[in-house]
C-alpha cells in the first residue's frame, strides 16, 4: 500500500529522498578538500543518522489512506490483537521503506569507511526502531493505519515535528560517547537491544485495544 497509493508518495516521498541524498552529500562537499583515504579514517560515517530524518514524518502518514473507506474491516473482523494491527504498520514502513534505503547507504558507507563501522551500523539501525516506537508513542491515536482520508493529512504540529528531530540529536550524542568509551560502542549495542525488544512489548503489549489509547488521551485531556 505504501509504495502504489499516489498520495502517499507525494507526501512521505520527499522525506525519504533526502534522506538518501543527506548522507552523502556532506562527504562530497568535504571532498573538496582532503581525499577519500583522509575522510575514511574519520566519523564521518555518523552522518548516516540523516537517514532518520524520514522516521516522524513518514509513521505520521501511515494513518491515512486513499482506500480508508475499507477501514472497515478492522472494525468488523473479529481481531483478537488489535495491537497487531499498529505494529505490522510499523514493521511494513521498517522493512518496505526504511530497511532498503539504510542498506544502499550503509553498503556505500563501508565502501568508504571499512567494515570497522558495521557496529555503528549495527547501532544506528536500532536507534531507528526505537526512535519510530517513540514517534508512534508520540503521535498515535486510537485509529487503525489506512483508515483516514488524505484530506485530513495536517502538519502534525511543529512542536511534535522537532521533538522527533531532536531524538535523532539525542541518539547520535549518545553514539560519539559510547565511541569515545573502551568498547562502549558494543555496550550500547546491546543496551539499544535490549531498549527495543522492551519497548516494542510496551508498545504493542498482548492485551492492547484501540479503545485504550482513546481512554488514555481523554485522561489525559482532564488532567
């Protein structure tokens, strides 16, 4: 559905473009000059974080649908995880969208930079989940994916928007200390591990039902 609705290309397209062009550009402009060999020896790698720039503003778009008439379905099948549901949405954009564009950069990348950087490859990857939990966390209501018109597709809100980008901030101050730590970069490989498969079970638990999230934002509303 993502990559055949036309509307939906449009508008999370160009989020995905420049995170392809982003990651290479700053290596090109420094290109002109040092050398290749000079730039392989340095971090340069970490810019591969601006492949996450698509995180926020494409898990937003993932609630609508030029088919969301055929939300229905979700309403009327006897679905016993209606967490399933959010999390195979999450899944789709991860490995549909989000997988083949960090493995054409990351494969360039340790063109450039050697195989010494697959643990920050391995690194960035995760942060990547878990920072589309947190957008989802952040932004989720209590509709299935696909079941909104595109008419209503608004700004999400600024505030909401650089929130997420400051995330991607967060976790890349996080990756320049682990890499100035004696194998801090593995430590915080399994830490982010173990930070997904959590937060994954927190976010999509066994039990959870669309009618929660609407209770909780009521809730929260009062409060």
């Amino acid at each position: 559905m993502m990559k055949k609705e036309r509307e939906f290309k449009l508008k999370a397209f160009p989020n995905l473009a420049m995170s392809v062009i982003f990651p290479f550009l700053f290596i090109f402009n420094e290109l002109r000059i040092r050398s290749l060999a000079d730039i392989s020896e340095g971090n340069m790698f970490l810019f591969i974080y601006f492949c996450n720039i698509m995180i926020p503003g494409t898990i937003f778009m993932l609630k609508f649908s030029g088919s969301y008439k055929g939300g229905w379905v979700f309403r009327a099948a006897p679905i016993e995880r209606e967490s399933a549901a959010f999390s195979a949405a999450i899944k789709a954009f991860l490995a549909k969208l989000y997988l083949p564009i960090f493995v054409v950069i990351s494969v360039a990348y340790v063109f450039i930079f050697s195989a010494r950087i697959l643990p920050d490859l391995g690194v960035v990857l995760l942060s990547a989940i878990l920072q589309s939990l947190i957008t989802y966390r952040v932004m989720k209501d209590e509709d299935f994916p696909y079941t909104r018109s595109f008419e209503f597709a608004q700004d999400p809100g600024t505030a909401r928007m650089m929130l997420m980008t400051f995330i991607i901030g967060a976790f890349l101050g996080v990756h320049f200390i682990a890499r100035a730590i004696d194998y801090g970069i593995y430590v915080y490989l399994v830490l982010l591990i173990v930070a997904v498969v959590i937060g994954w079970r927190k976010t999509f638990p066994e039990d959870w039902k669309a009618e929660d999230v609407k209770e909780t934002s009521k809730a929260e509303v009062e409060m």
